[in-house]
C-alpha cells in the first residue's frame, strides 16, 4: 500500500479514525484475499456511524478508490447479497 487513506483528522476521534481505516482495510482484504459477510458488514455499520451523510461517504468512497483502485461501493454492494458468507471481489 503505497497512498494515504482519506480520513478527517481535524473532525474525526483517534477511535473513529481507526475504525474507519478498518473499514478500508477490509475492502482491500475483500479485493486481495476476501473477507467474512459478517465482519465487513459490522465494519461498514460503524463507518456510517462516524460518516452517516451519503453525499460525504461518496466522496469519502470516491476518493478511496482514487488512491487505492479499490471500489468501497462494490464491495458493500457484494454484502448485501444473500447467497454469500464471503466476499471476495
């Protein structure tokens, strides 16, 4: 991983900041190796705890897949399916 994840420093606790990288963390793992439904879906619920605006997490969202190439959309769109128990993009 060679770029800077976007977070908000300036309004964002040390502990929602670190959940929120979890968060990016996770839809790496979903692209590079998978990840468990259930643990992707409990991170994506705290991230909208601490970013609950739609238009902010697009933003948010589009500019992590700026940096990384990685879409966050894709990812928790893959979670909202049924059929699975592992997301792995």
């Amino acid at each position: 991983m060679g770029y800077t994840y976007p977070i908000d420093e300036e309004y964002w606790s040390k502990e929602e900041i670190i959940d929120v990288v979890n968060f990016y963390s996770l839809v790496e793992k979903a692209y590079e190796e998978g990840v468990k439904k259930e643990d992707f879906k409990h991170a994506y619920a705290r991230f909208k705890q601490i970013v609950p605006s739609k238009s902010e997490e697009k933003t948010l969202f589009r500019q992590f897949e700026q940096v990384s190439e990685y879409s966050p959309y894709h990812v928790v769109k893959e979670s909202g399916r049924d059929d699975i128990n592992y997301i792995k993009m």
